[in-house]
C-alpha cells in the first residue's frame, strides 16, 4: 500500500489497483503538488462538507466515474448533482472490493454557505479508518481532541495516522500530540496547516512534542509504504 501526502488535508492511497483520494481541495490550495487533470481516483472520501474538504469532488467523480463516500447526508448533496456515491453513518463500517471503510467521531463543524446567505447542513463530519492488505490509516478530517480516540486506537490497531495541527479550527500541535499518545499509531503524519495564515504552524514543533510515538512531516507529493 503506498500512501501519499498532497497538502492540507489530501491524501491518496493506492492499494489492490485502486487509487482512493481523500479531501480532494486542490483549486485553491497553493500548498497542493495536485492538479485537477492529472488526478484520476477510482473512489473518494469526504471526512466533512466543508469547501475546503469537498474541493474538486463534484468535477472528479464525474470525470471519472468515481464512488463518493461520505456521511450520508453529503453523499445524498452530491448524488442531486449527478455524482455516484455511497452514504454511511458515524459508527459504520462497510467492506469495499478495494478495503474497508469505517467512519469514526470527529468534533467540527460542515456545510455550506449560498449565495442567499443561508447555510446547506451537510451532515456530522467524521474521521476514517481505511483497512486494506492487512493495514489500516486513520485520517481524523477535522476535529478537536476528544477522549474516545483512545478507544479508537485500542479498537482498531493503527499503521498511519494523518492528524490536523493547525489550531484555531482543529487541534494545535500540542492537542495533537496528545491525541497520537491516545491513538498509538505506528506512524504519525500532521496535515491541516499552513495553508492559511490563520492555521501557520512549524511541523517540527509537532514531531518533537511526540511521545513513544513515531511522526514524520511528509512535504506535498512524499508518500509512505505500508
């Protein structure tokens, strides 16, 4: 399994032929190595109706007849606007042809605005854990610390962990790092920051609050084997 890192949020795991991106934000996002022509996903995974989660999802999926996955009231957003997807539920997990998929508690906010001023509520966002070949990454989306990501680390054994560190919306690195200490991941990679001023961070801070757990600060486009 090679999984990569593509700024803010994006990460793209490619396991048993299949390409699978997840937070696909990539018009925008000066931090991203992505460009939208070249990216040609089998299957995509929101973690949260924000529009810097959603991204390119709608172009994507329809381009390349991709299966959306998302909370079920997002995947319903999405399916009005032509996109195929496949609806879950915080708690739920459901086995694909290409991995598992299992949605997990994130504390956060979604939706979007309209022109209208008016807010589109786009369901509770999530965490994942995606399981395939025998490893499992936890992408957290957007969230605070809570407690119950100890459970999810004794639930479910963890190889990778992608975890926010950019404060004021998530967690700041030193939440983070007690949130690696809960999850006991292998491996443990910041994401969700510097991609604006408001969330500017050093990943060394980070990696060095790191206890009896591993990081690694992966720039856009490096990638792990699993």
């Amino acid at each position: 399994m090679k999984v990569s890192f593509h700024g803010h949020a994006i990460v793209i795991i490619e396991t048993n032929g299949k390409t699978i991106l997840f937070d696909p934000f990539i018009t925008g996002n000066e931090l991203t190595d992505l460009k939208v022509e070249d990216v040609k996903p089998d299957v995509i995974i929101l973690t949260h109706g924000h529009g810097d989660h959603i991204g390119d999802t709608v172009q994507l999926a329809k381009e390349n007849d991709s299966l959306v996955i998302a909370n079920a009231e997002l995947s319903t957003y999405l399916s009005w606007q032509g996109v195929k997807t496949h609806g879950m539920s915080i708690g739920g997990a459901y086995e694909f042809d290409f991995g598992k998929v299992k949605l997990t508690q994130a504390f956060h906010g979604t939706g979007l605005s309209t022109e209208n001023n008016e807010m589109i509520y786009l369901g509770m966002p999530a965490g994942v854990l995606f399981t395939a070949e025998g490893k499992t990454v936890y992408h957290s989306g957007d969230t605070g610390l809570f407690g119950d990501m100890k459970l999810i680390g004794e639930r479910h054994p963890i190889d990778l962990a992608f975890l926010p560190i950019g404060d004021n919306y998530t967690m700041g690195p030193e939440d983070a790092a007690l949130a690696a200490s809960f999850l006991k991941a292998k491996l443990v990679v910041p994401m969700h920051y510097d991609t604006f001023p408001v969330i500017k961070q050093d990943p060394e801070n980070f990696i060095k609050l790191l206890e009896g757990v591993e990081g690694k600060i992966l720039k856009p486009g490096e990638s792990v084997e699993l």
